[in-house]
C-alpha cells in the first residue's frame, strides 16, 4: 500500500481509538433527547444538545469519507496484486462463482432439498409411476415401428405392379391398310407424287435423269 494509503488507515486507527467503547455514537454527548413515534426529536431537546448532534455527525461523515478513502486505496492495491499475479477479471469472476457455488452445495436448504430428491426418487410411487412411463415409450416405439413396416411393404407392392397400359395407341386403334385409303393418306402421297414429278422435269430438262430415279427407285 502506498503512503497516502498508510496515514488515512493510521488517521481512522486514531479517530477510533479515541473514543470509549466506540459503537458510532459518543458516550461524551449525554442527550436528553426523546424521539416521537414519527422519528422526530422531541420538542424538549436544548440548544446544547444541537450542537453536540452536529458535531458528532460532521465528525462521523468525516470519518465515513476517510474510510471510503481508504477502502478505494486497498481496492487499487488488490487489483494491483492481481495484476502482478496474472489474474484477470475473468478469473476473478469465475472463481467468486465457483465460490458461491460452494457455498451453496454446502447451504443446509439445498442439502435439504437434495434429500427430498432422494427420497422421492427412491419412492414406492416415482418407481411406478417411472416403469409405467418406460412401458408406454416401449408400446408407442413399437407401434410406431409396425406402421413404418406396412407402410414400407405397401409402397414395395405398389413399385412390383405394372405400368398402366395408354388407352388408345396409334397402331391398335388404326391399321396400316385403313391408313393407306384415308384422305390424309391419300392427300400426302398425291404431295409426295407432285414433287417427285416437279423434281422429275428438273433432272429430265438437264438430261441427268437416271441417277434420281436409281435413288428413287432404291
């Protein structure tokens, strides 16, 4: 701690062992001072005595600052300490945590509650009511189990069966002579007869007509 530290721990050490039975009143000032029900000072309280009063607050306020002062320098030395000792706040936190923690394990109302819980645990009723619970997820599971397997074997049935036939196709609803004598059979060919003359005249005109009807004729 530093020096300034030092005399303000030193100045409270004084101020407190110059009273008698210090208990934060002075056993100096003898009041005769009776409080109302309201906390108010009786109407009997002399001049005398309010003096005394404010002397002894302005002393005790001047004490409370030197104490504040004083706690202040010992938390910069604390943090100090830490610091030097690679302790971050982290740490700090974690440690007052787990701390607490312990303190609460060892609290007699969780030691108490932690044998409530033992002894429900170990009831007649929770043990019931515990194997009823398991033989319910047992009798769901397996429910739930049989409808995956029926559910799985349909779909494989549903996967063995043959695709529907179409319901009209070309070659079962119309035959190839009935095609030859329809119009647009007929129409096509007459197209397919027009061109083959038009392409005929061409080649003949060039007198180079016997290569096209050789493919023609293939």
């Amino acid at each position: 701690m530093d020096t300034a530290g030092r005399s303000q721990h030193a100045q409270v050490k004084r101020a407190a062992m110059s009273r008698q039975d210090y208990d934060g009143t002075s056993p100096s000032v003898n009041l005769s001072t009776r409080l109302t029900g309201n906390g108010c000072p009786h109407a009997e309280l002399r001049g005398n005595d309010w003096d005394n009063l404010r002397l002894e607050l302005a002393k005790t306020e001047d004490e409370i600052q030197t104490l504040r002062q004083v706690l202040l320098s010992k938390e910069k030395y604390a943090a100090d300490i830490r610091r030097q000792l690679g302790l971050s706040p982290l740490s700090n936190v974690k440690q007052n945590l787990y701390k607490g923690w312990q303190e609460v394990q060892t609290s007699a109302p969780y030691l108490t509650a932690s044998a409530t819980l033992d002894d429900i645990s170990h009831s007649s009723t929770y043990v019931r009511t515990r194997d009823g619970l398991s033989h319910a997820g047992q009798m769901t599971s397996a429910a739930l189990s049989s409808v995956g397997e029926v559910i799985t074997r349909r779909l494989t049935q549903m996967r063995a069966l043959p695709l529907p036939s179409p319901s009209r196709t070309l070659s079962h609803s119309i035959s190839v002579p009935t095609m030859r004598h329809s119009s647009t059979f007929r129409s096509f060919e007459e197209i397919v007869g027009n061109v083959k003359d038009k392409v005929t005249g061409s080649l003949s005109s060039n007198g180079d007509t016997s290569g096209f009807e050789r493919r023609y004729m293939r």
